[in-house]
C-alpha cells in the first residue's frame, strides 16, 4: 500500500521515525474499529486480538497455531499457502519501509501484513519470527483458538470447526482489499485499494462469484494473482487480426473479478511493431501515479480495463509488412520504479546499523525481477483476407479467438493487385 504525504526523511536524528498523517488517522479509525461493528466484521478486527492460552481440550500438538503445526494434519493447504503471496507478506519491500515511519503507522501497515497481535508483538520485540508467516493459517482460521471455516466440523483434536457464512462472501477478503471512508487513501474519486467495488460493479457479483470463485479454485489456498503469469492468462480474451490495413489487436477483460489489474503497482506494456521496426505502438495498462513536487501522490491517468472492458489497439501496416506484439507484465513495476528509489535516495547520508539493515531489504526489494512476458505475438504480412496472428504460448482457455463475422467491408478495401 502507499502513503499520500511521502515526507523526506530527516537527518536529525529526533525525526527519523515519520508520521504521515493518512496513516495517524488511519490508525485510529482501525483500533476504533467503529466501521466494522457489524457482527460478520468482528472476525476482522485488525489487528487480531491475542488468541490467548488453548483449551486444555484441545490435543497439545495443536496448541502451537504456527502454519508450521498446522502443515502437521492439513498439509495440502500448508503446501500451497507456503507458495502464496499471503505467506511472505511481510516482504523485504514492506519491512524495508517500516524503519521510515513512527510506531503507530508501522503497525498499522503491519496489521494487515502479519495481522496477528502476537506477530506484531514479535515485530516490537525485535524478534524476527514475525517476518516468517505474513498472513498465515491462523489469521484467517483462528480467533481465540478457536476454528472458523466455510462449514461445521466435529473434531475432537481442536475441538468443533465452527461454520461462518463469512468465508463464502467476498467480504471475508474485502478487509484488506478494501479501502474505506477514514481508511485509506483516495484518488481522482476512487479508494487507491478498490478491488471490492470494482467487483460489485461487476457482473461476477451478480452471478454469486466472490473471490474465492476464482482465487481459491476447489478450496485452493495458492491465492494466484498478478505474479502468476497463467492466471493472469485467464483473464483476458485476444483477438490478434491482420486486416488489409495493418495489425489489429484487442484485449478485453473477460475474466477477471475486478480492473485489470486490479492494484496501481503493476504495469502491462503492449507494443506493437513492424518487422523493418519503422512502424510502432506502445500502450500502458496501470492506474499511474507519480509524486508532484510535494511528494504527495497523483493520478496521472487510469488505463486499466475495468471488468468486461475492451481495448483495440491497431498498427496501420502496408500489406507486404509483417507485424509482432509483446504484451509484458511487470507485477511490482510502481514499487521498484518508485516508491523504492525514494527512500534509497538517502544513501548519501551517514547511515547508522538500522538505516544500513533497512537500506538493503528496500535494494533487494527492488532488485527482484518478476516481470515476464504475457504473450508473444507474430502478425504475417495481409493474405487476401483476414488472418489470424499466432499467439505464443496458446490461451488457456479453448478457442477464444473470432474472426470478425463479416469480411465484406474489408474486401472492398482490398489493394489492386501489384504487377
Ligand atoms: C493434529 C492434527 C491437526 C492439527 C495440528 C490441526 N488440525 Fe485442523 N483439523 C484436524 C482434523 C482431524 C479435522 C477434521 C477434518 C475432517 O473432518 O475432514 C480438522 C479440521 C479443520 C478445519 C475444517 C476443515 C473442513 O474440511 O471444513 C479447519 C479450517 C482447520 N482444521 C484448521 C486448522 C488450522 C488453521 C490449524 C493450525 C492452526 C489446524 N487446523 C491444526 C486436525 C488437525
Ligand atoms: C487469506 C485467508 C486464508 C488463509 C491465509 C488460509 N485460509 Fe484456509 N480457508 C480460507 C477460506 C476462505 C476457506 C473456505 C474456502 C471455500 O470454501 O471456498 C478456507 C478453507 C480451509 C479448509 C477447509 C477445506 C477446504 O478446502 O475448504 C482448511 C482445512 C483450511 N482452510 C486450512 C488452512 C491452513 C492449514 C492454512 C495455512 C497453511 C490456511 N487454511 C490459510 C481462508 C484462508
Ligand atoms: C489480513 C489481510 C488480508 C486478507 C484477509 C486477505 N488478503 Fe489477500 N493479500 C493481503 C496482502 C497484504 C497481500 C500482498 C502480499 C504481498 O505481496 O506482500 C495480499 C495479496 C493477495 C493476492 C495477490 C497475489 C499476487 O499475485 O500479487 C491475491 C490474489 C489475494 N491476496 C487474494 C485474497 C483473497 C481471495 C482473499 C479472501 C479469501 C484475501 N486475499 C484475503 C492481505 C489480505
Ligand atoms: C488495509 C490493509 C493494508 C494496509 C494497512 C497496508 N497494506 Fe500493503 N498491501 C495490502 C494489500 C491487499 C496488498 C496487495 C494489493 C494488491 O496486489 O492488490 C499490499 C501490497 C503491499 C506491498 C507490495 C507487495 C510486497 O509486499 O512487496 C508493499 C511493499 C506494501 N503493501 C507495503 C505497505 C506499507 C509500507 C504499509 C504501511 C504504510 C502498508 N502496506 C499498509 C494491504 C495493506
Ligand atoms: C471472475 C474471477 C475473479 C474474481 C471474482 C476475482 N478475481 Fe482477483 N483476479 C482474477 C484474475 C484472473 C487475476 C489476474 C489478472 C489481474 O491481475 O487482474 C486477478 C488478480 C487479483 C489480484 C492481484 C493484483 C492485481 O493488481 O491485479 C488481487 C489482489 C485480487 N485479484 C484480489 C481479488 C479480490 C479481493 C476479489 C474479490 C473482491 C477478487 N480478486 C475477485 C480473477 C478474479
């Protein structure tokens, strides 16, 4: 998440640890609680109180609530949280950042990273156990050792798995993928974190298709998203055509819940070029935000493709040109470009043990590179009518290509024969 007000970090030594007011205030709505007061939002009260001491009911082995011990019995789901991007929450990229900020802003940054009071309590006591779990089994399963899931299970080992309705609802993960009023930062008119409004604003909430729908496919806990380069396959239908012009090329958002994508750190870049290299066509898809000269942040301008929304791009081309299209992704492409480099700016100064500790999580953090290559795509020169390009590697789904149903337009464009 980013901050509105990024304020230079000081050389005094007194002001190193920042308060931004958007978080201050933050903080406080967050203990108040008071926006979540209905029943369903108690499970989410941030940060998760102390679970407390186990019932002596409960068999001793499940008394230690670390992912580690629930691997024990559920090791299908351990193995593939262990995989998600919920297990290593408490990244290099956000820990790096914390050392900037006073206590209070920190532990709210940390409240939905490593939500659980005793991670955050660890964090305060400099143990580094905190950094090993992120959002683990516990936080979405457990409240005063007590287990919450999707149905009731009578288990004598940890006593009954009580239902809640709340696990089926999309509001379950709406938490922390959600800005609200008093929480969280606003541009142009839309929370920074929209990702539950976008989806209500989607068919997929209509037809009853929360997040878990897609994100948890058959109970699975591997939470794929942007930083998987098949889901993120999944979720748009191309058409790549060579129409007598030049190359025409659209991407709709078919398939995924919400925008694509849904967050303002990931960048797709869609280019566009003729084999000679003299024709090209960039397009970026990302919400871009840059810092104005008071490093406050700004909207530059939203072109991502809200859910069902369709873009072409089209490349004029003489008909003997041949044509290729990249589509790349650059999952963490605001973060490192950025956010990053802003506070790395300081290594100038003369840094102390932690600034140095903080200076390299933030360096590693942007020097890990998880960009990949959605779709290559080769465009032959025109056929006498419209043609398919190959897409490399193959869509997922099925055949998701069409040829526009009525080439009659275009054959009146046909070029006179070339002697
Ligand atoms: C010693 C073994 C053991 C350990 C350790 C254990 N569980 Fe379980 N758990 C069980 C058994 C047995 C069931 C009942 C399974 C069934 O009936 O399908 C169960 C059921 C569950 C269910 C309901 C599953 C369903 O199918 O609806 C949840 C959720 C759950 N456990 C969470 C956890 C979490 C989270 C932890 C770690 C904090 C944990 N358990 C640790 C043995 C264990
Ligand atoms: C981000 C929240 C979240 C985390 C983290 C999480 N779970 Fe779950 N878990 C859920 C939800 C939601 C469901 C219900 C899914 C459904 O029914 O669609 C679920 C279902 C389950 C079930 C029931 C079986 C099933 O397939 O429905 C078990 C067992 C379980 N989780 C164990 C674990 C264990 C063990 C861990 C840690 C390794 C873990 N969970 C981490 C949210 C979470
Ligand atoms: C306690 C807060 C919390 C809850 C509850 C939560 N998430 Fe997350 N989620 C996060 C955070 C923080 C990240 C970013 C983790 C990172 O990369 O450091 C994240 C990342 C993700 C990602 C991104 C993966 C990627 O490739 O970037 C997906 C998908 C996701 N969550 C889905 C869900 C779904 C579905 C639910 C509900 C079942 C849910 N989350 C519940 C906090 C939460
Ligand atoms: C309301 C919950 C929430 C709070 C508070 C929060 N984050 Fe996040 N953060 C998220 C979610 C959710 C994502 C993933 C968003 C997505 O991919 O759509 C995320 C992603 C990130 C990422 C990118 C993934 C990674 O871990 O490398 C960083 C870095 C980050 N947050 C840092 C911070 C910092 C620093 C703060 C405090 C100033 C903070 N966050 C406060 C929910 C939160
Ligand atoms: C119809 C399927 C579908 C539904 C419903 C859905 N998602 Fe997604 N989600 C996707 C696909 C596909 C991607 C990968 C492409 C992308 O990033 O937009 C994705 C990506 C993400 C990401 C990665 C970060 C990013 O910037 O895109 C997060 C976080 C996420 N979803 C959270 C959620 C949450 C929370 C909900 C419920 C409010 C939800 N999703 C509902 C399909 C879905």
């Amino acid at each position: 998440m980013f901050f509105a007000h990024l304020a230079k970090k000081s050389t005094l030594w007194w002001a190193k640890k920042i308060a931004h007011p958007t978080w201050l205030l933050m903080a406080t709505v967050l203990t108040s609680n008071s926006l979540w007061a209905a029943t369903d939002n108690d499970y989410w009260q941030l940060p998760i109180p102390p679970q407390g001491d186990a019932p002596q009911t409960h068999h001793p082995v499940t008394h230690d609530i670390s992912p580690e011990s629930c691997a024990l019995c559920h090791k299908k789901q351990a193995d593939e949280w262990q995989d998600s991007y919920h297990a290593k929450a408490a990244s290099d990229g956000l820990i790096g950042q914390l050392h900037y900020f006073d206590q209070d802003s920190a532990e709210n940054c940390l409240s939905c990273h490593t939500p659980r009071s005793e991670q955050i309590e660890d964090w305060q006591d400099q143990s580094l156990k905190f950094k090993a779990t992120g959002i683990d089994c516990a936080s979405c399963h457990l409240r005063q050792h007590q287990r919450y899931g999707a149905n009731n299970k009578p288990t004598p080992v940890h006593g009954t798995v009580q239902a809640k309705p709340l696990f089926k609802k999309a509001d379950f993960c709406s938490r922390c993928h959600q800005f609200s009023e008093g929480r969280g930062l606003k541009l142009t008119g839309s929370f920074l974190e929209n990702t539950h409004q976008e989806w209500q604003q989607s068919k997929w909430s209509k037809q009853n298709k929360t997040c878990q729908s897609c994100h948890m496919p058959n109970g699975s806990h591997r939470f794929k998203g942007i930083h998987d380069a098949e889901m993120t396959r999944s979720a748009l239908t191309i058409k790549a055509i060579r129409k007598v012009a030049g190359f025409s090329l659209s991407l709709s958002n078919q398939f995924a819940g919400h925008a694509f994508p849904t967050y303002a750190t990931p960048r797709i870049i869609v280019t566009l070029t003729s084999h000679d290299g003299k024709n090209k066509k960039n397009h970026i898809i990302q919400r871009q935000l840059f810092l104005d000269k008071h490093q406050s942040l700004q909207q530059k301008v939203d072109t991502r493709l809200q859910a069902g929304e369709t873009i072409t791009l089209f490349l004029p081309l003489k008909p003997h040109q041949q044509a290729t299209a990249n589509i790349r992704v650059e999952p963490d492409h605001f973060y490192k470009q950025v956010i990053y480099p802003y506070f790395l700016e300081e290594s100038d100064e003369v840094l102390d043990q932690d600034d140095k500790q903080a200076q390299h999580l933030l360096l590693k953090a942007k020097q890990v590179n998880r960009d990949y290559t959605l779709y290559d795509i080769q465009c032959p020169s025109w056929q006498q009518k419209n043609h398919h390009c190959t897409l490399s590697p193959q869509p997922p789904k099925g055949d998701l290509m069409s040829l526009p149903k009525d080439n009659s337009t275009i054959k009146n464009h046909l070029p006179s024969r070339r002697n």
